[in-house]
C-alpha cells in the first residue's frame, strides 16, 4: 500500500494535523482530554444517576464512569477520523492539483490524528483504572492489537467516505448524522443488558459495540474478548480496510477532474 511506502510524509502530514488542530489554543492538546472528560460528566449522570444503570459487576458512580469512558474514548477516536475524512480531500484539493502527490496517504491523516487523541485519552484512563484498583494485567497488554483493528476500520470506512465525498457532496453533511445514530446504537453511554432481546441482534453485528466490549474486558475486567468477537471484529475490520482501498483505487484518477 501507498501508506507504507509514504510513511515518512505521512508522519509529517499527521504532526501538521495536529498542530493545525490547536494553533491559538490556550491549552492545546490537553483540550483532548476535556473534551471526553465534559462528555462523561454529562452521560455518567443521566445514565448511572438517573437511570442507575449498571456496567459490569460492581455498583457505583465512579466504576459506570470508568465503563462509560472506556468506550467513549475510543469512540471519539474513530469518529473524528471517520467524519474528517469525508471532507479531507476537498479541503486539501491544492495538494492533489497542483503537485504529484500520493493522494492514497490523505484519508490516514485524519484517521491517525483522531487515533493519537484516543491514546492520550486512554492514559488518563489507565491511570484511574489504577486508582480505582480497576486496572486489569496482563489482558491489558494486548490492547494494541485491539487499536489496530480499530485504526483499520476506520481507515476503510475513511477510504470509501473520503473518495465518495468528491463526487457526492452531500456525504460530507450525511456522516455525522450516520456517526451519530452509530453511537447511540452502540453501548457506550449504557451497558449493553438494557437493549430489549429483539434488539440485540443489533449490538452483535455492530462492530464497533464488539470493539468497544472489548476494549472494557481487557482493560477493566482482564478477560480476553472470545474467539468469535475476536474473528468477527478481525474480519469486520479486514474487509473493511480492503473495500476501502479497492473502491479508493477505482476512483482516485479522477480525483483531481473532479476538485
């Protein structure tokens, strides 16, 4: 794949990424750990307070809070690389018109640049899974695996959303209401024992639901995710990634006609 070869441009686009993100910031990055923690405070009360639901075995505000942002986190990583990646040809149409450029590198950026934002939001996490006495090992450390398949799904859906987003404008308005139906049908902000049992089907296709129980397993309650959910995000992910890019290949000529 392009992405390899280019890797080094692709670094540099990513750091540019994220500079552009906070340029006349106060405090900069850090707004990537205040964004989800506002979000938390919001849901962890309507959700643990109001409707007292409750995430894994234990009781309390504090562990629904710990479930709530083990999802939300990487929630909020995959969608900003999803939405931004509808828009991010268009918004970059100079570097396609004017220049030879490896055009297959631009749907990453914005996919590695969300992803980053989850990594810091993830050490805020492990470090109050450990206070809380939460943190699970050694489950825990094949989380990497885990952020890779998701980095792959949302590459592949960032492929086919960013190339389509040329020819059909509309997208770029209609992926983050899609986004957003996506969210509240996954069980981030509620655990996944309050959907009905005819809606369950639901959560088991979803691949993002699967990921998310996931993430919580083994980094909450140091289990593995099963070998079925394992398979299904792995292939979700994988056929994804390979959609993504053939459709992106189909189209990619011409890109710049139509910019």
């Amino acid at each position: 794949m392009g992405l390899i070869r280019e890797r080094r441009l692709l670094v540099r686009m990513v750091e540019r990424d994220l500079r552009s993100k906070y340029v006349g910031s106060l405090i900069g990055v850090f707004w990537t750990i205040i964004n989800p923690l506002l979000l938390l405070l919001v849901f962890t009360f309507i959700f643990s307070v109001v409707f007292k639901a409750r995430f894994g075995k234990e009781t309390g505000v504090g562990i629904s809070a710990l479930y709530i942002l083990c999802g939300l986190i990487p929630w909020l990583g995959f969608q900003e690389g999803v939405a931004r990646s509808s828009s991010f040809l268009i918004e970059n149409r100079n570097l396609i018109t004017r220049v030879k450029f490896p055009v297959s590198i631009l749907p990453a950026v914005p996919v590695l640049s969300g992803f980053f934002g989850q990594l810091i939001g993830f050490i805020v996490l492990l470090a109050w899974a450990g206070i809380k006495g939460k943190l699970a090992m050694p489950a825990i450390l094949l989380l990497p695996v885990w952020m890779i398949l998701q980095i792959a799904l949302a590459l592949g859906l960032g492929y086919i959303f960013a190339v389509v987003g040329v020819w059909v404008r509309d997208v770029i308005q209609l992926v983050p209401v899609l986004l957003l139906v996506w969210m509240y049908a996954t069980p981030i902000f509620y655990p996944a024992s309050l959907v009905p049992e005819k809606f369950k089907i639901v959560i088991a296709l979803n691949p993002i639901a699967q990921l998310v129980d996931g993430y919580r397993k083994m980094t909450l309650e140091g289990a593995m995710p099963g070998l079925g959910q394992s398979l299904f995000v792995a292939g979700a992910a994988l056929a994804c990634l390979i959609a993504g890019w053939f459709i992106f290949l189909i189209l990619k000529n011409d890109i710049a006609d139509r910019l």
